[in-house]
C-alpha cells in the first residue's frame, strides 16, 4: 500500500458502498460505523473528538484492509465543509451515503430554566451544521441522479415540549429540513431518510432530563439504521414502536399539552 | 463546482464511479481543469467515449474530463489517406468520413464508438493485429497536452520517448488534443471472408496461425461450454481485401448507404430494443443454448462477401447489448499468450471455469504480433477474451477464479490489455511488464506530472 491518503479503488468483483458519518466517534454514530465497516462498506468517519476517531477508525481497519479514514472536524465551523467534503469524495472514490449524526443536546434543567447560548448550540450543531453538510451534498447527489442521505432526527422534535425547547427545535428544524430535501430529491433518485430514535443508551442521555424509558442500546440504533437504509425507507422510529407512541403523543391537543409536564 | 457531480459507468456496466464533469471544448478547457484540479487538490482523468470496460476512464471523486465535444476532423487528404482529428473524433466519424473515398482505418477496433484519444491511450488493436500491429502503428504524430501544461507534438521521431510510452499510456501521463494518421487504401467496400469450424483449441489456434499469412483479418469465436475432447471448439472468419478487379462496382460498394449498420433486424425488428428480447438468456443455461446453436450453424464451412463495417463492428450490431447482462454488468478478462503456451495455458482456464461453475458467455481468440510500445499488451501469440456476467453472489468466486487465471497467464509468458481486464493487480502487472518497464513509466509520470494531476481509478489501481 501506498502513502496515499486514499482508499483503494473499487472494482467490478470487488464493489464498495462508500460511506461519509458525520458525528462518528461514539454512541450511534461509532456502532453504525463499525457495523458498516463489518458489512464491507468505505468510511469517511467525521467527529470532534479527535483520540476517539483515530480510535475508531484504528479498531475498524485493524482487520487487514483499510476501510475507515478520519477526519476531525467540528460542525459548528461551517466554513471548513466544502474543501473538507471535496477531500473527502475524492479520498473514497466516491459517495454513495451520508449519515449526519452530529448532535449535542443541553437541557435546560427546569421548567423555568432559560439558556439562550446553550439553545443556540444546540441548533449550530443539530440543524445548521447538517444544513452545511447536506446543502452541497444534496447539489451533488441532484446532480449524480443517486445517493441517500440520512439524517438522525430524535421523537423529541415531534413536538415542543416545557423539557428541552432548544432541542425540540434544533430536530423539528431538520426533520423538516429534510422532508424538503426528500422532496426535492425523490424524483432525481435520491433517497432521504429520516431516522427518529428514541432514548439510546450514549453519552447524550447521561445528560437528559427526566425519566428515559424503553432506552436501548446504540448498536440495536445502528442495526435499524442499517436496516432502514437498505429498504431505502423515508423515515424510520428506532426502536419501532416510537412510531406509536409519537403518533399518539403528536395527536395530543394543545390546550391539554400545555399544561402537561411532560 | 458540486454542481458538476456525475454518475459515470464502465462499457460493462460493472462499476460506477462519481466525478465532477467537466467537458472540453477547446485545449483551454484543458489547461483551465488542470488549474482548478491544482486549486482543489483533485485529480483529473480523460474521458471520451468510455468504452473500455474497466476503469480506465473513471476517477472516483475527481475530476473527469470529457473529450467528445472535441470532434472536428481538421483534415482529410483523400489522395494521401492522411487525416487529422481532434481527440475526441469517434472512429465511427473517421470511417464514414474516409470510406466514401476508398480509404479504411488501419485499425478498428469492435465497437466504432471509441474515440481517437481512446483509441491510442489503450493503443487498440483489431482483427489485424498480426498484420498491421497496433492503432499505434499508424500514427504520424500527435499533439498533447501535458499536466505541466506544456502543449507536446510526438511522432516516432520526435519526442520518440514520449510517443511510445504516452500511446498505450491509458492517458496517464498527458491529454490527447490531435492525432494524424495514414488510411489504409481500398478497392471495394466488401471484405471476402472464409467462415469454417474448428473441432477443439489445438486445431484452433492452429487455424488462426495458418489463416493469417494469407488473410488481413482473422478472428475467432470459441465455445466456451464445450469441454473434453472438444475443448476449444469454435468459429474461425478469416477476412481479405478485395483486389482492384475482384469487384465490379467498387464505387458502389464503398458507398455509405451500403456500409451503415441496419436498425432493423429481418427489416422490421427493431434493434434498439433488441437487447431487453436478450435479458432471459443471460444466464448459465441460455447462454450454452446459444454457444451451442451457434457451434451448430458454423459447422458449413462457406465463403461470402461483407462490408467493412458489418464486419469489423460486431459489438455495434446490437446496441446497447451490455444491458442484457443484468443489474451487475459484464466483465471482460482477456489474456494473451504466446504462441508456444497459449494451448497449456487456455486449456487449464477452460477446465478450471468450467469447473468452478463460472463459464464465461462469450470467448473471441485473435492472432497477434509484440509492438514496441512501453505498456504493450501483445505478444507473439494470440488472445483469448471471455465476457463473464457478475452478480452479487458470484463476485467473490469469481474474483477467486480470475487472480488463478492470472497466475497461470503469467507463468507461461503471457500479458493483459488494460482496457478490458478488471481485476489486474498491481503485481501481477509488475510481473508481466518487468520492473524495468514500470520503473521507466514512473519515471515519465513524474517528469510529465509532477505534481500527480493525471489519475484515474486505472491509474491508482496499477500504480498507485
């Protein structure tokens, strides 16, 4: 193998899915990664924090051929995406999927606790960091006539709640972000999935306010991810029967959601 | 720029490849692609018809830069049978432009729609290539443009070096901008062919060795699901020229309306929708149904008369054919061998296909003579071509098979063509070029693109 920064070229016998996961050292996005990197997959792992993706990308191509290649990055530095995302296509040979995962949730603490700087946060990482990924990628992918994108929403931006009002908006925001895109690129055969988990067992919960139910493991998150994005679904509730209960709780009037607590 | 993302395929259909597309117009548009390609620290590949079937005119996330708007043919002298085209003239334009007035290209390849700058990055060979040698042969001189940016004019005299490793140099070391070539004279639009059978490989090769001094085209069909005692089995069509009084109405013949291809098939099927009729075949069981109806017809041995362009394209003969391969495509592994191995050689790959359940579709065997071009796939001997069907349960298998394959292919001296075989490693190119060729390649590439501009999927495969 060569010095260079690239990943070997496919071939007809030997055909690769090329990957981008943005928000890919741990949690979700790590047990995605090593669970693509195990199906054959060519990975493009994005995160901050920097040991933890050298890790990652370390165990995933200790087994011989190199999938993974790192490339640290905060979203919040909009301006770093498009020479990043260009190195990147061109490291891979290509790009068949792109999985935002970055998030950062910050609560509150209270009903009547208010932070704006942690509300903005939450909406630079959540919404406009996906935003400045999924902006030229969605222009490449239009213009390829393929691809998919997916974006990892949360049940929490089903609905404001009293808990957690910057983070509701941050997923509400990009659920709807990418229904606009799904729109858009449908009918140039891009595929748009929007994954709403509910409680995963990650670093993210540890911080969460409130009781945590049903709350699963990141690599069950990941098989369904998978799972979803094989069947090229539009959006996908992990565990499953999120679906239910968001419908019911989506359904809940105003005048009686309001004085919840919930 | 992201604006620019294409999809681009191989002939087979066997890989895709995303790139920033851009086409060229003039040789700015050149210069300009290399000066962006430096500011975003991308690579740039040459593109014009993509016909070969394998990587050589991708470049996954980089740029890829299509010649076939550059199709002016800027010169024609009919009664020298000297032209110059732009790069991206396709040999489909070069026939029907010289044909009419009693000239042919020296040499064609299968399909017309490869382009000039294809046609001698691959440096292509035809069913002549025991005769005329390789596409290369015929060039009076070129013009290029290096990723230096210097403009280059190379014939074999001048910047020899440059000419004899940048033709057959799979454009990784400059951009084709002209090429002038010398037509070959004709005295009718038909070609006599002799079409007889041949019982098993032995009388094969033979066939084609005996049948080429007296032939300028010779080419064969083999029966790649024949084993035992007809392992081997096939078609030869060995084709000549007609002499200047052989036919009556040479005017006549040589006319385009009696060359073109036919879009209809019987005179009323149309063969744009041919290959989706194919779909059903394309499988294991069809295709040894039509290996074997076609060994039945060719068992008449029989001589008759055909246009040029009837015969030498037969891959145009049905458009579109690779899609009736299927979702995975089609791969080509062709190898050439020399005269003395190629028998031991074939015959061990016929029984180990067969063996493995992997038989090819489709084996075409040709007669070929060694050129002196530094990444040259000819040999003294001859070349055996299967196309293989791929599909997601047959890949690893196949891939198995193929680098076996490789091993007996360059044991007993023998070569591949870069712009059919897919899976070539970049040792067992090392092995069958000698690392004295390959040292003396690299050594160009730095001196033409120092700072690795020039790349395609080809390219990082070979000798990344």
């Amino acid at each position: 193998m060569s010095e260079s920064s690239k990943l070997t070229p496919a071939t007809p016998l030997t055909p690769r899915k090329r990957a981008l996961v943005i928000g890919a050292s741990v949690g979700m996005g790590a047990a995605l990664s090593r669970k693509l990197a195990k199906e054959g997959w060519s990975l493009a792992l994005v995160a901050r924090q920097k040991d933890k993706l050298n890790a990652l990308c370390g165990e995933i191509n200790a087994d011989g051929e190199r999938l993974a290649l790192a490339y640290p990055h905060d979203v919040s530095k909009v301006k770093e995406v498009p020479a990043l995302l260009q190195k990147i296509v061109s490291d891979l040979g290509g790009l068949d999927v792109v999985i935002f995962m970055a998030g950062v949730n910050y609560p509150p603490g209270g009903m009547d606790k208010y932070n704006f700087e942690n509300d903005r946060q939450m909406v630079e990482v959540n919404l406009i960091g996906a935003m400045a990924w999924l902006t030229p990628i969605a222009e490449m992918f239009q213009n390829a006539k393929a691809g998919q994108i997916v974006g990892i929403g949360s049940v929490a931006g089903d609905r404001g709640r009293v808990a957690n009002p910057g983070y509701n908006t941050s997923k509400a925001g990009l659920h709807t972000y990418l229904e606009a895109l799904r729109n858009r690129l449908t009918r140039h055969g891009v595929n748009v999935l929007t994954v709403k988990p509910g409680f995963v067992k990650t670093e993210m919960l540890k911080a969460a306010a409130g009781a945590t139910p049903f709350a699963i493991e990141p690599e069950k998150a990941a098989d369904d991810i998978y799972n979803a994005m094989r069947r090229r679904k539009q959006t996908v509730y992990t565990p499953f029967f999120w679906a239910y209960i968001m419908q019911i709780i989506r359904h809940i009037p105003s005048f009686i959601f309001r004085r919840m607590s919930f | 720029m992201f604006n620019t993302f294409k999809q681009f395929e191989n002939f087979g259909h066997s890989l895709n490849a995303p790139g920033y597309h851009i086409l060229a117009r003039t040789t700015d548009d050149i210069q300009s692609a290399f000066a962006l390609a430096k500011k975003h620290g991308l690579t740039v590949t040459a593109r014009g018809a993509g016909r070969s079937y394998n990587d050589a005119s991708l470049n996954g996330g980089g740029i890829v830069l299509e010649l076939s708007a550059m199709n002016l043919i800027q010169s024609w002298n009919p009664t020298t049978g000297v032209v110059r085209a732009e790069s991206g003239v396709t040999l489909e334009q070069l026939w029907q432009k010289v044909e009419p007035d009693g000239w042919w290209p020296p040499v064609v390849s299968g399909t017309m729609k490869t382009t000039m700058g294809g046609c001698l990055s691959a440096n292509i060979h035809g069913k002549n290539n025991f005769k005329m040698g390789v596409f290369g042969e015929h060039v009076i001189e070129f013009t290029a443009i290096l990723p230096t940016g210097a403009e280059v004019t190379c014939s074999p005299k001048v910047n020899a070096d440059l000419f004899y490793a940048m033709i057959s140099g799979y454009g990784m070391l400059g951009i084709f901008t002209s090429v002038t070539l010398q037509m070959k004279r004709l005295h009718s639009g038909l070609l006599s062919v002799d079409a007889f059978p041949v019982p098993n490989l032995s009388r094969h090769l033979s066939a084609l060795q005996d049948g080429a001094p007296d032939h300028d085209y010779i080419v064969g069909w083999l029966d790649t699901f024949a084993g035992g005692g007809s392992l081997g089995r096939g078609q030869i069509h060995a084709a000549r020229y007609l002499h200047e009084d052989e036919d009556p109405k040479p005017q006549e013949t040589m006319k385009l309306k009696n060359q073109v291809l036919p879009p209809y098939i019987f005179g009323v099927f149309p063969k744009s929708i041919l290959y989706q009729f194919m779909k059903p075949f394309a499988n294991n069981l069809g295709w040894s149904l039509v290996n074997l109806a076609k060994y039945v017809a060719s068992l008449r041995t029989h001589t008759f008369r055909q246009a040029h362009a009837a015969f030498h394209f037969l891959l145009d003969y049905v458009p579109n054919w690779e899609l009736s391969y299927g979702y995975g495509g089609l791969i080509q592994y062709q190898s050439f061998l020399p005269k003395e191995t190629a028998e031991a050689a074939w015959t061990e790959i016929i029984a180990l296909s067969r063996k493995r359940g992997l038989p090819s579709y489709l084996g075409v065997t040709k007669r070929h003579r060694p050129d002196k071009f530094l990444l040259t796939h000819a040999v003294d001997g001859f070349s055996f071509a299967m196309d293989f069907k791929v599909t997601p349960s047959n890949q690893s298998k196949m891939r198995e098979m193929l680098f076996e394959f490789d091993k007996i292919v360059v044991a007993n001296g023998g070569r591949f063509y870069f712009a059919k075989n897919s899976e070539t490693t970049a040792e067992t190119a090392l092995a069958f070029y000698g690392e004295e060729t390959v040292a003396k390649f690299k050594k160009l590439k730095k001196r033409c693109d120092p700072n690795g501009l020039l790349e395609s999927d080809l390219y990082r495969r070979i000798f990344g």
